[in-house]
C-alpha cells in the first residue's frame, strides 16, 4: 500500500510563520535607521537613502552649479539618487533574505499576511 504523504503541522507551521512575521517587522525597523549613500560626478552632488528607501539627504557641490548648464546638475542628482536607491533595495533584500531565513515562500505571499 503506498504511502500517504503526511500532513504538515499546522500549529508548527503557523508559529514558524508568527516568527518569521515578527524578524521581518524587525528587519523593517532597522531599514529605517541604516543610510546608504551614492555619489556622482566625482563626488559633486552625494545622497543618502534609508534603508526602507527614504531620500534623507541631498549635497550638491557648489562648484557643480553652473547656470549655463544646469541639465548636467540635474543629470548627476538623478544618477546619485537611482544609485542610492538601487543600493537601499540591496540592502532591504539582504535584511529581508535574512529575516525568512532563506525560506521558499512559495504560495504563501498570496495569503495576504501582513509582512509576507
């Protein structure tokens, strides 16, 4: 006769779902208070993104302000702005990754649980 597949431990799976809920909860909280920073144009125009992908701060050299051009300050705050924001979702992922403990998901973000 085969073998019936065994039937998994819902109270079991619930808290380890409970558990990975609340290090997520904490991983957010700690996004908030971590602070990437990008810089373009050699440094002329740098800023800093938080964790949970917040623009904190923008300096601008002011030997990068020229009225005659000021589509080139503009282009260097965009690429200083995407680059930091790339690196905050880098960093999100990370803590994230961390906080389900590299666990497969699978259909379970589809349940609608906060933080999942």
């Amino acid at each position: 006769m085969p073998k019936q597949p065994r039937m998994p431990n819902m109270q079991q799976m619930m808290q380890q779902v409970q558990k990975m809920q609340k290090d997520m909860e904490t991983a957010q909280e700690e996004l908030k208070n971590e602070v990437v920073e990008a810089s373009a144009g050699g440094g002329m125009v740098t800023v800093k993104v938080s964790g949970d992908q917040v623009v904190r701060e923008v300096r601008i050299d002011p030997s990068a302000v020229d009225p005659e051009d000021v589509e080139i300050l503009a282009d260097m705050v965009l690429a200083a702005v995407n680059e930091a924001l790339r690196k905050a979702q880098e960093l999100a992922a990370t803590k994230m990754g961390g906080a389900t403990g590299g666990l497969d998901l699978g259909g379970l973000g589809d349940l609608g649980l906060p933080g999942l």
